[in-house]
C-alpha cells in the first residue's frame, strides 16, 4: 500500500495503475533488447571514431 499524496487526485492513481502493464511492456520490448545490445557492444566503444592524429593545431605563440 502506497501513502496517500495530496497532490496526486485519485483519477490520476487510477490512470498509472492501468498505464502500469504497457510500461512492463515497453521495458521487456524496447529497453532490455536495447540494454542486452549495449552490454555486448561495450567493448567496441574505444575503436569507432578513433583517429591516429589530432586534426586541430595549435596556434603559434604571441
């Protein structure tokens, strides 16, 4: 059992409580796929995008 808010009306508990089972549903379809993916690629993160030289130079001394 959950206290009682006094900001939240008894319409907008109701709503959360049906909504409940569709935010189960999003997290076993998008969220753990996408949290497995990232898990498995973590390794990779350090070889994409990588550059051998730096590109931008220094300006000369004043």
């Amino acid at each position: 059992m959950t206290p009682i808010r006094p900001d939240e009306t008894s319409r907008h508990r109701l709503l959360m409580f049906l909504l409940s089972p569709l935010a189960g549903l999003w997290r076993l379809t998008v969220l753990r796929p996408l949290y497995r993916y990232a898990t498995a690629t973590c390794r990779q993160v350090g070889t994409r995008g990588a550059r051998d030289r730096v590109e931008v130079r220094t300006a000369p001394a004043r």
